[in-house]
C-alpha cells in the first residue's frame, strides 16, 4: 500500500503539541488571505477574480463599486479566524494560525484602463471567489 501523503514521523507525534503539520501547513505559511487579484483582458472587457474566503455575501455586508477610470472598491466582512466556532452541538475554541483574522475588510485596485460601470457582471462563487466581467470604455 502506497501512502499519497507525507506521514509524520515518531518524534513529531510525541513532541506534545495537540497538532502535527505535514505537507504545505508544516510550511509555516499563511492561510488564503483575503484579496489576492488576478486580472484578465480581452479586446472588449476586463475580467478579474479575487480570493475572498470566509467573506458573508450578505445584503449590507458586502458590496463592490467600480469608477469609470477603473478602479475597483471591495467592501466586506470575513467569518474566518474566530476564535470559537460552533458546530454540532460543540464549542471549539480554536488555535488560529491559518486563517485571516475575522471582522471588516477593504480591497481596492485598479483596471489597466477606463470602464463603463454600467456594464459589469460580478458572481461570488461557493469556492471564495468573487469574480467579475466589466466592459472597457473608448475615451
């Protein structure tokens, strides 16, 4: 039988901490931050996409506005980093090391050119990610 993960080895299970890391978390790195943006152009539009994980799409918790020259405003709320999670009956108090921490947030960037913010189609993603299609604008 082949193991497809690293297994820890006998000193890291009995070095006491409650959690052993393998992999890429043994890496020390952060968690997903919030805000990481890939932007994509075509010869009529922008496309970009953006990592909001844990973010509340809630009506009044979260809002994108984009300016004509381009800029692009993210406004919301993220639930990760908590220190408590509820969940099936349980209360978990949590070591946070991988997660952004939780409370409002901003984002902003800007398109490489004019926009018409009238012509922008967003959709929020059950993966954390918010993207966005928005037509350029010929000065």
């Amino acid at each position: 039988m082949m193991s497809l993960l690293p297994l820890p080895n006998l000193e890291e299970c009995n070095s006491g901490d409650p959690v052993v890391l393998t992999g890429t978390a043994c890496k020390g790195a952060t968690g997903p931050p919030v805000g990481v943006v890939d932007i994509g152009v075509s010869s009529s539009a922008y496309y970009f996409h953006i990592a909001l994980p844990g973010v509340k799409t809630d009506p009044g918790e979260f809002n994108c506005e984009i300016e004509k020259f381009g800029k692009v405003l993210i406004r919301g709320v993220t639930s990760t980093g908590g220190r408590t999670v509820s969940r099936y009956s349980r209360v978990f108090n949590m070591k946070i090391q991988q997660q952004c921490p939780s409370g409002a947030f901003t984002v902003s960037f800007s398109l490489p050119g004019p926009v018409d913010p009238t012509l922008f189609s967003p959709n929020f993603r059950s993966d954390g990610i918010f993207e966005g299609v928005v037509m350029k604008y010929e000065l």
